[in-house]
C-alpha cells in the first residue's frame, strides 16, 4: 500500500491541444497510478488509448468516461481483473487526433514522364497539396506512431510526400491521362488519383480525404502549344487549318534558330503548298453549297512548270526523309493528275 500513497493518484485524464501540429501525444503521468473511477475526458476528434505493459488494451471515443472494469473490459481480462476491483491501476495513455490535417504539401522532386497518346514521351513535374485524418487510431499507433510520446503533423508529411511522389506517377499512367489532361483539368485528375493514394495510406490508419494538384510544369514548347489549343475550337475545319499553321510556323522557326535554312526553306515550300490546298479545298466546297443555276467559279490552275518544279521539290524532300514514300506517292498522284 505504501506504492499508492506514495504517488499522487491521478483522478482526471484529458488532453488539451495547444496547438493544430500535434497527431499523438502521450498523456504525462510522471509515473503515477490512476484512480479507480477517473474521470476520462475524450474531446470532438480526439481517440484516447490504454496501454498495458505495450500493448492495446481499450480505446475510448469522445465522451465523458469514469475508468471502472465494467467500462474497460479488455483492460480486465489483462490485469486478471476476474472480480471487482477498486485500487488503482497502472496503464499508459496516449490520445490521437483525429481531426483533418489540411494544406500538406506534396510534389514530385524529379520530372515523371508521362507516355502521351499524341506528343509522345513528355517529361512533366506536379505539385499541389492534400488533406488528411487519422481514421483508425489503433491501427496508426501500432503501424506507424509507435511509443512516441509527442508526434507532430510535421514527421507525418515528411513520410507521405516520399509515398505520393512516387505513386502519384504510378497512378497518373494508370489513369490514362494525357499531359494536356493533366494540364488543363486538375481537379478531374485529382479525383482519379486520390483512391489509389488511399490504397496506400490504408495499413496505417489514415485516410486522405482530399487530394489536389495545384500546379504543373512542362516543356515551354509544350504549353505554348496547349495554350494555343486552349484558344482554338479544334473541332471546326478553320480552327484545325490554324492549329497546322501554328505547327508548320513553330517547326520552320526551331529550323532556323538550328541553322538548318535547307530545312526551313523546305518547310517553308510545304507550308505554302499546304495552305495553296486548303484554299483549293475551300473553294470546291463553298462552290458545292451554290446555287445549282449559278455557273460554277473556274479555279485557277497550275501551269506546266509550277506543278514539274513542285515534282521536283517533293523528290528533295522525300530523299531528305521529311516525306515518307506513301506522302510522296499521294502528293505526286495529286500534281500529276493537274497535267
């Protein structure tokens, strides 16, 4: 009996956050024994657990709970509490919050590339930020907290950002996203990705209740490109002759930054033959939509030495490997048929 006096018996167990950083904190009882018929106070997103000697023995919910063996039943069978019982006890009690945890931050430290359906390989880097909660304070406890007696959010993130960094490039080429995707809908993307985070933060009791990506970066090329399909209506037949032009013009450009001027006045050639084509083109349909009684307009026609030099340009750009035999052979089918 001489233990119990010589401690002060401790009649009121409860936790009082101080500040919106600490995930687990473990309650300082200075080596004292705790009352038969405490007081335990579990506050709105707290979970308070009783430890024996290591191990788990009752976890308590918010509300107001007077500690008696009817009230801790596994706490019971591991003292051998067969019959009533009335002296102080020992035990070792942590609480968890339980609350969301918001604003973390995560991003990828190295480019993810991602294999995109029309550009090919493309190197991307994702940043944004997530929310989470402790969903099982037993489960965290005992998979990841450990006997720390004080664990801040802090330590947690540190663990999760090396989770979702690697995941989330896992998971984005699960998704089937393309990098115009990732781009221009965040959100939607977000949302796609966040379960499969889940699955991983599951073991350890948490549960990621939001999942964000806020920021991308990508080649400089790349989103001058985007940002012109942003602009254009790709689905009309003017917005997709604008969008070539836009490309022809982009690679004639990057030709002669390069040096390369045979390239550019080759690509330059095309250009000019291509939009010679549409217009062609135009004017056969709005010719079609006339009235039926109007004469139709008499296109102009090549003569004899533009479509031979245009035969001639097009064997240069094929051996240079800018056509492929099956483009040369349609291209040369189309002038010669102008004879």
């Amino acid at each position: 009996m001489f233990g119990f006096f010589k401690n002060q018996l401790l009649e009121v167990i409860e936790w009082k956050e101080e500040g919106k950083e600490t995930v687990l904190w473990k309650f300082p009882d200075k080596e004292s024994d705790i009352k038969y018929g405490a007081q335990l106070t579990v506050r709105d997103s707290q979970s308070a657990l009783f430890l024996n000697e290591g191990q788990i023995a009752d976890v308590f919910y918010p509300g107001r709970h007077e500690l008696k063996t009817e009230n801790m039943p596994l706490l019971t069978v591991l003292k051998a509490w067969k019959y009533g019982f009335n002296s102080p006890f020992k035990a070792d009690v942590y609480f968890v919050s339980t609350r969301q945890f918001t604003g973390l931050k995560w991003g990828t430290p190295n480019p993810i590339f991602l294999r995109d359906p029309e550009m090919g390989p493309v190197q991307i880097r994702a940043f944004g930020e997530y929310f989470i909660r402790v969903k099982d304070a037993k489960k965290f406890f005992q998979e990841y907290a450990g006997t720390s007696s004080q664990l801040y959010v802090s330590e947690l993130e540190d663990l999760l950002r090396g989770l979702i960094a690697p995941k989330f490039s896992e998971a984005l080429t699960k998704s089937g996203s393309s990098a115009f995707d990732v781009y221009s809908r965040y959100t939607e993307i977000g949302n796609q990705i966040a379960p499969m985070l889940q699955a991983d933060m599951e073991p350890f009791g948490l549960e990621l209740t939001k999942f964000q990506i806020t920021s991308v970066s990508i080649p400089k090329e790349l989103e001058a490109h985007f940002t012109e399909m942003a602009k254009l209506n790709t689905t009309s037949d003017k917005n997709i002759e604008k969008m070539t032009r836009i490309k022809q013009a982009n690679a004639m450009e990057k030709s002669a930054e390069n040096g390369n001027y045979e390239g550019f006045q080759m690509s330059q050639m095309m250009m000019q033959q291509q939009m010679m084509q549409n217009q062609m083109l135009q004017n056969q349909m709005l010719n079609q939509n006339n009235n039926n009684q109007q004469q139709p307009v008499q296109q102009p026609k090549a003569s004899r030495d533009e479509i031979m030099k245009s035969l001639k340009d097009l064997g240069e750009l094929k051996q240079m490997g800018i056509l492929t035999d099956a483009e040369f052979e349609q291209k040369k089918k189309e002038l010669l048929a102008q004879l």
